[in-house]
C-alpha cells in the first residue's frame, strides 16, 4: 500500500505528466474522485490521498485541528514524493486547505481548483454542520452517514442512485474514522476564515460551484472568485454540492481543460 508522510495516496497517469494533487472534502478519501480520475489523467500525473485520521492513512490527529494543517499533509506529501511544484483541485475543505497551502508556500502551486468552498462561514453552511452534528451526537453515526447524501446530491440523482448509495452508506460505516476525527474535521471546516488574507493568493485560482447546492450557496464561490489576485469563476446551474460526481461529463471537459490554460465556457447559475 503506497504511504509517504503517513499519507496513503494512489497515482494516475503518466509519471512524467504535469502533477495535479487531488483533495477530497469532509469524508477525505481518495475514492471520492473516481468518477474524475480517467479525464484528469488523460493530462496530469494524478496524486490522490487519504486525509490524515481518514481512510488508510495515520488516524492520529493534531489537537486542534485546522485546514492548514490538511494544507501542511498536501505539502508534506509533495515533499516525500519529491514533487517541486504542482496544481491542485480540491472539494470544500480540501480546496480550502490547499489555499493554506498556496498561501504558505506560494512557489509551489502553479493553478488551484476549489469546488464549492468558502472564504468565510455562510450561514447556511453552519446551519447545516449544526444539524450533521446534532445527528451524530444525538441519532448516531448510522443516522449521521443516511442524511450525509442529502447535502451532497441534487434529488433526482439521490432518487436514481439509491442503491448505490446505500451500499456506499454500508462501506462509509465500516471504515468510519470515529465520531471524534468527525467533528475534529467539522470543527476545522467551521473555523476556516480567510478574509484577511485570500487576496494574497497569487495562483490562478478556479471556484467551481452549482446553483443547486444546499449546503454551500453558490455565491460564495463567486467571492472567492473575486478576492484572489487571479480567480475565475465556473458556475453549474445543477449537480449540488458534490458536482464532480453527480455531473462529471461537464465537469471533466470544463476543469481539466482550465488547468492547461483553456478559455472556461461562459456559464452563469
């Protein structure tokens, strides 16, 4: 099983292919990103981990848990593996960690993709880490992981993928990394503030985000968007807050092409 910093990570594509470092959101598995990994790897050397405390990576955490110190294991990881420099793409709290990486050390990041993130708690988002945490303390883990598509998937696809979901639900449950690393990890995603420093970023940044989704409005990637030196902005009017997976077709010709330096279609939610 390939570990570097305690990481486990997989690669994908040509080995001598630009490097993009994949960080997925609040789950942190690397097998979020399988409805991806073909397109991207069609043009980057993908590098996919585990976040520490998840899946088959280190499960201790540090005491207080924040997204630099996820930005700091992508960093780590890139060390280990002897990689200069790269882009990156991360969901939610990945992409928001990989901002503290590019704002810790901004030699090392040449375009970074962030799918429906933030610079700062909305209060709809809060809302809704307030309910997922009084699921888990109150009902349980299992209540806990049966809600958890609900922020993630537009209706229809929840209706269409039911089956596939609760198999997904069996698999999540036996790999839990424990209520504890759970709420380590809800805990960073609520402190996340960047507004004093995301106009230091100087990385073309690309805030991918989807009109339906619940759990983070769409206009805060549009913020993102305008507060760093060099953003754009790719607006989906469906695909919720997991877009990637839900609608990877466009996804997956969009992105990619943004990262070798393409024009982004002109869509609006």
């Amino acid at each position: 099983m390939p570990e570097a910093a305690g990481l486990y990570y997989e690669e994908h594509g040509a080995s001598d292919a630009p490097v993009l470092l994949v960080s997925s959101g609040l789950g942190g598995s690397a097998g979020y990103w399988a409805p991806n990994l073909a397109a991207f790897a069609a043009h980057f050397r993908v590098i996919a981990y585990d976040h520490r405390g998840t899946g088959r990576s280190e499960r201790a955490l540090p005491g207080d848990l924040s997204l630099a110190d996820l930005g700091a294991d992508m960093l780590a990881l890139m060390d280990a593996l002897g990689i200069a420099k790269a882009s990156f793409m991360g969901h939610a709290i990945g992409g928001m960690a990989a901002l503290e990486l590019a704002r810790r050390a901004p030699d090392r990041v040449e375009r970074l993709v962030v799918i429906n993130g933030w610079t700062r708690l909305d209060p709809q988002t809060a809302r809704c880490f307030k309910v997922r945490l009084t699921l888990l303390r109150e009902a349980g883990v299992e209540p806990f992981l049966e809600a958890q598509p609900l922020f993630l998937f537009p209706p229809d696809w929840l209706s269409e993928n039911d089956g596939r979901l609760r198999a997904e639900s069996a698999t999540h449950l036996a790999h839990w990394p424990g209520d504890a690393v759970m709420e380590a990890r809800i805990g960073a995603a609520r402190c996340f503030d960047a507004s004093d420093w995301i106009g230091e970023i100087a990385c073309p940044v690309l805030a991918v985000s989807a009109a339906d989704d619940l759990l983070v409005p769409w206009r805060n990637s549009l913020a993102l968007a305008q507060a760093v030196r060099e953003g754009a902005h790719l607006a989906y009017t469906w695909g919720a807050h997991a877009v990637n997976a839900s609608a990877p077709d466009p996804f997956n010709r969009d992105v990619p092409a943004w990262l070798t330096g393409k024009a982004l279609p002109n869509r609006e939610p």
